[in-house]
C-alpha cells in the first residue's frame, strides 16, 4: 500500500512538472481505472461520474461493447492509409449507419480526430460550398480551441489574447430573435449549438430555431449545428435539434461519438460535401480522422446506444434528476435547475458557494464541475447507463455539500 501511496505522489508530480498546465488547479485525480458510472484512484477510493468526461462516456466508462470493437479492430490493422484514400470496413459501415439515423437529407459524413476539427471543417466546408465570406455565430457559444473554431466561439476573454482571428464573424445574442437580422445574402454559415453547453446550458425557446432555419433559408446561409456536446442521446433524442424539429444544412459530433474514443464528424449532403473533392481536390484532408479503432468503437457505442433506447432512458432518467435537483433548492443557494434529458444545468447564487459545492462533491466522491462561460453554472452530464440508485447516492452527496457549502 505504501509504495503504491508513494508512486501516486510521484505521479502528481510528474503531472505538475512534465504535462503542460491549462488551468492553476487540475481536479488531480490519479486515475486508476474506470468502469460503469465508477472512476477509482490510485488510492483505491471510487468517485461516481457525473460529468461523463464532459460528456464523452455515454455508455459509461470501459463499455464492453466498445471494449471488444476496440480489441478487435486493433488486432485487424490500425492506420493504414491518410483519410479518403483506401476503404476501410470500420469507417463505411460508421458513416452508413449514420446516414440512417441522421435526420434526410443529410448522408454524407466526414470523420476526424476531435470536435474542433469537425467544426474547423463545417465551416470551410461551407465557406468554399456557399463562395461566401461572412461567419454569424452566438455570444456564450463554445466551438473548441483551434483557431477557426475559436474564431466563432462567443466569449472575448477566450479569443483576445489569439488574435488575428477570423475576420468577418458576427455574434449575435443566443435566443434574441430579432438580432437574426444579421443574418444576410454575404453569410456563407450560421454555427450555433442547438442548446449552449459551456454557455451555462443555455435551452432554446421553442420558437427561436425554428426561425433561425427560416432566416438562413431566406438568405440561402447554411445552418451548422454544433451538436458535439448535445449529440448521441445525451438530452433524451439521439440529436438535440431533434427536439426542435429543425434540420441544419451540417450537423457536426464528437464526444460520445467514439464510445470514449477520439472521434468526431460533420455531416450534410451530397452536393454540399462535393466540394472538398474538387477545386482543388484534396480541399480538406486529415491523417488520422476516421481512424479505423476509433470508427469501430463509434459503431459498437451506436448500435449499444439505439438498441438500449439510451435516449429515451436520459430523458425519463432527466426528469427524475430535475425534479430531486429543485427540491434541493430548499436548502438554499441556488438559482436554477435547467435543462433536456441528461443535460443539466444547477445554477447556485454566487461563484464562490459554487465553487465550494463543486469541492465538497468531490471530497465526498462526485465528480461534477462548473461550465467554461459561467462559474455559477455545474453542468450534471452522467452516463446514460446511470442507475436510478446512482443518481439518488450522488444526490445525497450533492444535498450534504450544498448545506456544508452554504454554512462555510
Ligand atoms: C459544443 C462543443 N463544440 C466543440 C467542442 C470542441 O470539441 P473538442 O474538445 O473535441 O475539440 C466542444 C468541447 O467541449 C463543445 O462542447
């Protein structure tokens, strides 16, 4: 026990001194292994999931299912060839399924390594689709961290110290429909998540993407969904845009899509994805999307996920956690409870008892964290699989840390 105590000392360390820092305090959490809703330290102490990764596991962490895909694929081969040369089982047979889940017309899908690079994508994509320069996007929106996507990500402190940046990118509030006149015949693409996560989880009214579509089909824009937090069941249907009945012009994943490992994708149709073949060809190329473990793994966590009726399970499970989330609020301390399927926002009254509550979790074994955009906001994102006997252990933790916190 001692030498092991000693080697996860070092490896704190170690995590401080050799792997690049991106924030003054890491949750440090010396990951031993991880299962189910269930993450174990090097110490042997279990905390329960409910931020999934940031809502990658869907499945939960390890699901055999991707296990297997995983060990399989990985016995066949590994990367063979850059992305769109040679045809690879695992990748065909991912983007076919696709093509019958994702709502018509949309049947053509472009994989990559991450979330970012899907919507680095989306919008080239659409910029050389549509000839056309401008780039409307929303305050309090998140698109990730390389520069295109930090480009139309809504939240200055973010973009300031990178720039130059994209020029010709236009934020407008999220919600407000009258600032959807800035949508006009110069914009090639609108980028927007269907429901903001980082933002602070942030839910559409019912009317507002409806008339997004209208405005971006009056002016021949593309809309872009960004539905790599919100996508693969997480809010009670397979896409949260699906709620709304809306269907973008590309829909971009990544998260859940790889069953826990790294995958993304945007998705649209044929003529529109024509054009990273030609003019130039090879418009758009990557080494590794679409990698062939990551595709099965994708494949194995999909066919899980419908045969399972995980969406309508986030949804039923979403309900019950909401409602045991606004009795909470008799403690006091906190502002809202907001959200769709298992895409919860806990609003407290001030960062600070946030903060607090967030760590007094976490030394009581559950792990939840605040979002990018607002520090008053925790996101609640577990598995899918969660039991309802989880969900109430991981309240009961949530209702004792609320009242420490609102006493400290
Ligand atoms: C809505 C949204 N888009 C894009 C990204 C970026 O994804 P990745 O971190 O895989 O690049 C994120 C990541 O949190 C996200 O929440």
């Amino acid at each position: 026990m001692k030498s092991k105590e000693t080697s996860r000392d070092d490896q704190k360390k170690d995590f401080l001194r050799y792997v690049c820092q991106t924030s003054s305090e890491p949750m440090g959490v010396v990951v031993d292994r991880a299962e189910g809703c269930w993450i174990t330290d090097r110490s042997g102490r279990k905390y329960l999931d409910f931020i999934s990764g940031i809502g990658v596991v869907n499945l939960g962490h390890a699901h055999p299912a991707v296990v297997k895909a995983v060990a399989e694929q990985a016995a066949r081969y590994l990367h063979v060839m850059v992305y769109g040369e040679y045809i690879q089982e695992p990748q065909v047979r991912l983007a076919k399924r696709l093509a019958q889940v994702v709502p018509p017309p949309l049947s053509v899908t472009y994989f990559t390594n991450s979330g970012t690079e899907a919507n680095e994508g989306a919008l080239k994509t659409a910029k050389k689709y549509m000839q056309r320069k401008k780039l409307v996007a929303f305050k309090g929106g998140f698109h990730g961290d390389s520069q295109g996507s930090l480009s139309v990500t809504g939240r200055e402190v973010y973009r300031k110290p990178f720039r130059p940046l994209l020029p010709d990118v236009t934020f407008i509030p999220f919600n407000r429909l009258n600032a959807l006149k800035a949508i006009d015949r110069r914009t090639a693409a609108v980028i927007i998540e269907p429901i903001q996560g980082e933002g602070g989880v942030n839910l559409p009214y019912d009317e507002f993407l409806p008339a997004l579509r209208q405005r971006c089909d009056e002016t021949g824009a593309l809309l872009i969904f960004d539905e790599v937090m919100t996508g693969m069941g997480r809010t009670g249907r397979l896409f949260a845009s699906q709620h709304w009945n809306v269907v973008p012009d590309i829909l971009v994943l990544a998260k859940a899509l790889g069953g826990g490992m790294p995958l993304g994708a945007f998705i649209s149709r044929p003529e529109i994805m024509k054009t990273l073949s030609e003019n130039p060809p090879l418009s758009h190329v990557t080494t590794f999307g679409g990698h062939p473990v990551c595709c099965a793994a994708g494949l194995a966590a999909l066919d899980f996920l419908l045969e399972n009726k995980l969406p309508e399970r986030a949804e039923r499970l979403g309900r019950y956690l909401m409602d045991r989330l606004n009795k909470l609020s008799d403690i006091g301390g906190v502002k809202d409870v907001r959200g769709k399927g298992l895409l919860i926002g806990f609003e407290l009254k001030t960062a600070i008892l946030t903060e607090r509550f967030v760590t007094n979790c976490r030394d009581a074994g559950l792990i939840l964290g605040w979002t990018l955009h607002s520090n008053t906001v925790i996101r609640l994102a577990p598995p899918l699989i969660i039991t309802e006997q989880e969900l109430d252990q991981g309240l009961e933790i949530m209702r004792k840390a609320l009242w420490k916190a609102t006493d400290q």
